[in-house]
C-alpha cells in the first residue's frame, strides 16, 4: 500500500509540475514558445530550447510613453486624466494619468 502511495504521490508532482504560474497578475503580452519546444530557465544555447514562454505585463504599475499631435500637447499637463488606447492589446481604452510632460522641440517653431 506505501509503495502505490508514493507512485501516486509521485505522479501527482509530476502532473503539478507541468502548471504554469505566474508570479504575479497580469496580462500576456507575447507568446514566446511554440507547444513541444524545450524551456530552460537560463541559456542552454541549443537552438531548440527557450528561456521563456512568455511576457506578462503587470497593469497596476505600467508606465507608457504617448506620442500626442502637437495641437493636443498643450492640454498635456503633470496630473492630467487620460484614456490611452492600445492598438495591439485587445483591452481598449484604459485610465491613466500623466506623471510627467516633455514638450520637444522641433525645426519649425524655434525660439
């Protein structure tokens, strides 16, 4: 009877260790593997085997950079409420708020 419990106890770690996890919540952003492909933790440099599966961004603490039309970019402004959209990340349109404003300066308007 030990003996069928420890096969199933191994079986079991075996089954749990296939599970991925991921430390943190968050959305996947790329898929880096394919399914069969071999995954190490570091660099094995073989030309089949990844270092990762994946990327997983935490939503809570993103920081982005936006590129705004330049008849906008006086309404920019440190604490200014915004709903940026992605366009490869199928969530839509999502509150920020701005940290910082940087105004470039560009050949046509110099002072």
């Amino acid at each position: 009877m030990a003996v069928a419990e420890r096969t199933i106890a191994t079986w079991e770690q075996q089954l749990d260790d296939l599970v991925i996890r991921a430390p943190f919540d968050g959305v996947v952003t790329t898929k880096d593997s394919q399914p069969g492909e071999m995954i190490s933790p570091i660099s094995a440099g073989g030309g089949f085997t990844r270092t990762g599966i994946g990327t997983i961004v935490d939503m809570s603490s993103l920081e982005i950079e936006i590129d705004v039309n330049e008849s906008y970019i006086g309404r920019v402004e440190p604490g200014s409420r915004l709903k940026p959209r992605w366009t490869r990340i199928p969530i839509g349109r999502f509150p920020a708020t701005s940290s910082r404003s940087f105004r470039r300066r560009t050949g046509r308007n110099p002072r």
